[in-house]
C-alpha cells in the first residue's frame, strides 16, 4: 500500500530515465538533420539533447530517484548519441578522422576493459573519472560548435571549435590512461584484498 501511495505521490519518480530514453529517440533525428545539411535544425536539437542530459541527472538527485536501470542508461545514451555524431560529422567532412578515431577507439577500449573486469573479478560499475568527465564535457562543446560554425562562420565560432576538437583530443588521451591505470587497480585489489577504487 505504501509503495501504491508513493508511486500517486510522486508521479515525477520515472522523469529521469524518460527523458534518458527521449535522448536516444533524439539521435536518429540528428542524424537525419545532419546528413541533409539541416544544421539549424540540428543545433537545436543537439541543444535540446543536452537540455535532457542536465534534466535527468538533476530530477534524480530532487527525487532521490536513483535506479540500477538509470545509472546503466544515461552513460549509454551521452555515447550513444556522442559518438554517432562523431562519426556523421567525420562523414560530412566537418570532424577530423584523428579525432573521430580517437574518441572511438577511447570508448572501444573501456568497453573491453569493462569487460575484462567483469569476466575477471564480477565488477560490473565503473565509476566516471573526473577526466572521463571532463572528456564529455570537451566532446559535447566540439559537437555543438561544429555544428555552430554551419550556421555562423564568426570568428569566435571558429576559436570555439578548434579548442573544443583539441580538448578532446587530449582529454581523450588523458581519461583513457586514467581508467587504464583504474582497471589495473580493480583487478590487482582482490588478492590485496581491496575492493576497488571508487
């Protein structure tokens, strides 16, 4: 009963993973936008990805709705959508294939780690490093001001968009390295008998 009155009570408590899944509904709109030069469109809609992205992260923490499933998906829908508008973008000759390849090869990477892991001693999380963080974040502002530069060929559009592509390059560089040195410690802390770095 006080599960049913919770649920009435707070209507809001699957905001969180709803507007996850309506940024991966958002992806194959992207896409389309950008292979039909539709850039305007797909600023847009690239700015209201990220609207979703800030959305359902801070509902979670108001509503202390918190969920395995949530904690799985979102990290899943940023690479999801990231790394499919990298690679359109590559297609439409507005991305570099060095950056392209490294973000891709970065993310190829911690899924085998990821793997390895779990294959190796159970763990199943692996936590974002604050660099894996930052990494996004640098990934998200290149996006966003390639897509920019489309519709506004400023000057400081153009500043943006090369600091942004060279912040992910070595952010890229940096966070791998970080979960490398990570998932080195994880497999090492059970015959320490540690449980992992968090």
């Amino acid at each position: 009963m006080s599960d049913v009155s919770s649920t009435r009570l707070n209507p809001l408590r699957n905001a969180p993973n709803l507007l996850t899944l309506a940024r991966i509904c958002l992806a194959p709109f992207l896409v389309s936008a950008i292979l039909e030069d539709r850039y305007a469109l797909s600023f847009y809609l690239f700015l209201a990805a990220g609207l979703t992205d800030a959305l359902d992260g801070t509902l979670a923490r108001i509503l202390q709705q918190r969920t395995v499933l949530g904690s799985y998906l979102d990290p899943v829908a940023d690479k999801l959508l990231l790394s499919t508008l990298f690679l359109v973008l590559f297609h439409k000759g507005l991305i570099p294939a060095r950056v392209t390849i490294m973000v891709f090869g970065r993310d190829v990477g911690i899924l085998v780690v990821a793997a390895l892991l779990y294959a190796a001693v159970g763990r199943r999380e692996f936590t974002p490093s604050i660099f894996g963080k930052a990494n996004t974040l640098a990934q998200v502002a290149a996006v966003a001001a390639v897509l920019l530069h489309q519709i506004n060929q400023g000057q400081w559009v153009a500043d943006v968009r090369t600091v942004a592509l060279d912040a992910t390059m070595v952010l890229t560089v940096v966070s791998g390295f970080h979960y490398a040195w990570i998932a080195s410690r994880r497999v090492s802390a059970p015959a320490n008998g540690s449980h992992g770095v968090r």
